[in-house]
C-alpha cells in the first residue's frame, strides 16, 4: 500500500486552504495512509504555541487525523 509523508508545508496549507489541490488530492485516501514525521508534528506545535492565534492554530493541530502514522 503507497503512503503519504506529508512535510510542514503541506500540511500547513492543508490546514489554511481545505479547498486546495492538495487537500482535494489528499481526500481520496484513508488517514491510514497520510503520515507525518516526529519531526513535523514537532515543527506544527512549536508554531501553533508560538503564533498570535495559539487556541485556533493548536486546536486545528490537535485535530489532524494521522491514525498514528507518526
């Protein structure tokens, strides 16, 4: 089964635009196959608890569905 390591970027602009390509391309797959490096989710939190809107950004942060695949 092909898998999906998404880096910060793309993740970011999944969360900022739902409507993009990216995120229209990633919705034809399960979570089981979109991953995230350690060091990915580490760089999404760090920016989250850094920026003006810390509650929304660490919210959406929080609810990113990886299955695990960290």
């Amino acid at each position: 089964m092909k898998r999906y390591l998404l880096d910060t970027n793309t993740v970011i602009a999944l969360l900022n635009d739902k409507d993009s390509p990216p995120s229209q391309h990633l919705r034809q797959f399960t979570p089981a196959r979109v991953c995230i490096s350690s060091i990915v989710a580490h760089e999404l939190f760090y920016g989250a608890f850094k920026s003006q809107r810390s509650e929304r950004n660490l919210a959406l942060v929080n609810a990113l569905q990886f299955a695990g695949s960290i």
